[in-house]
C-alpha cells in the first residue's frame, strides 16, 4: 500500500454561493477556475481548483432547499487572554468536519494577509500559539471554520520532538495571542524565534 500524494481539495455544499465564492476569493486570494449555477471552481495556486462549492439552494429537497439569504457581517471579536476556552471560542458541530488549514510560507506573508483582510473587515474569531503552528481562525459566511498557519519550527523533526515534549503534554493546544500586538512586535523587527516561542 502507498500514502496519497497529496491533499487535492475541498468540496463544500452551500446555500450561499456567491457570498462563499467571494470570501474564500479574498481570503486565499485566489481566483476562480469555473463557475456557473450549480457550482464554483476556486485554486490559488497550480491545482487546478482546491475548493470546490456545491449550490445547494435550488434544490426542489426541502431539507437543503430555500434561497439564498443575506449572510449577517461579522465584527471584530474581542482578543483572547490566557482565560479563553479555546473550544468554546471554536465551538461548532458534535461531529463532522473542524476546521480547514491553510499553510503560509512565512510570518511576514500570514501576517500581511492578516492585515489585508482586516482591511474589508474579515477578522479571525480567535488566534493562537500551538507550539508548531502561529494560527488564525476564521469563520466562512456558513460558519465552516478555516485556519490560516505558519509552522513554527524549520524542520517537521523539531515539530515531532515539540509534540513529545513537556510543553506540548501540559497544554496541547497551545495559548491565545494578540494579533495587533503580534503585528507590531513583527514591524518592529523583533526575531522570528521570539514571536513564536512557547510562552506557556
């Protein structure tokens, strides 16, 4: 037997099309490959597509049926602190898909992508230190949860060896930080180490 190469992409079912084709348009900036009623085709790189959307609002089934509604705008959430349940700040569904995650090759890139979006006011519900990833979450105008990351360390080895050590047995998930403060510490040319570093 052998491992898949690698992950191809996502199939999302909607009853938003237009506004969940625009979001991930803007938050991936990406562009799309195809689009007609039934369906849209989004890559933002050279696959060509890593999400696909299934209109489900014309469906004459009732239980998907109906059309599409206005998608209320979100506002800045307030920033976590030490004290925030991570899984009630995330809290979806008891079962089924968590999240999706999107990996940057850089802070300065996570960052500056950050900022972009904050700037058509998308704001990530909650970000975090893991110990191996700098993470943001957002949430999809259908509440799909969607993280955007960097890998803290250079090689998986260090990763690995993170995930068996002290830190990472006392508090697995990791801890909350302040985007705008990490922006700042980042702008002012504080080490990649430091803005990273586990401080839990």
């Amino acid at each position: 037997m052998s491992s898949p190469a690698k992950l191809a992409h996502v199939v999302l079912r909607t009853q938003h099309l237009s506004e969940m084709r625009d979001w991930y348009v803007t938050v991936l900036d990406a562009k799309v490959m195809h689009e007609d009623a039934a369906s849209v085709f989004i890559t933002y790189d050279d696959e060509h597509h890593r999400i696909a959307l299934a209109n489900m609002a014309d469906l004459e089934n009732p239980e998907h049926g109906g059309s599409e509604q206005p998608v209320e705008k979100r506002e800045k959430p307030a920033a976590a602190t030490a004290d925030t349940d991570i899984f009630e700040a995330l809290a979806g569904p008891s079962t089924g898909l968590f999240h999706i995650a999107f990996t940057y090759d850089t802070l300065d890139e996570l960052l500056g992508n950050y900022e972009r979006l904050a700037e058509v006011e998308i704001w990530p519900v909650l970000a975090m230190n893991h110990g191996v990833t700098t993470s943001m979450y957002y949430r999809d105008p259908e509440d799909n949860l969607v993280e955007l990351q960097i890998d803290n360390f250079a090689t998986a080895e260090e990763a690995e060896d993170f995930m068996q050590g002290e830190l990472w047995l006392r508090r697995p998930g990791g801890v909350p930080i302040d985007l705008d403060d990490l922006v700042k510490r980042f702008r002012a040319g504080e080490a990649f180490e430091e803005l990273v570093k586990p401080t839990w």
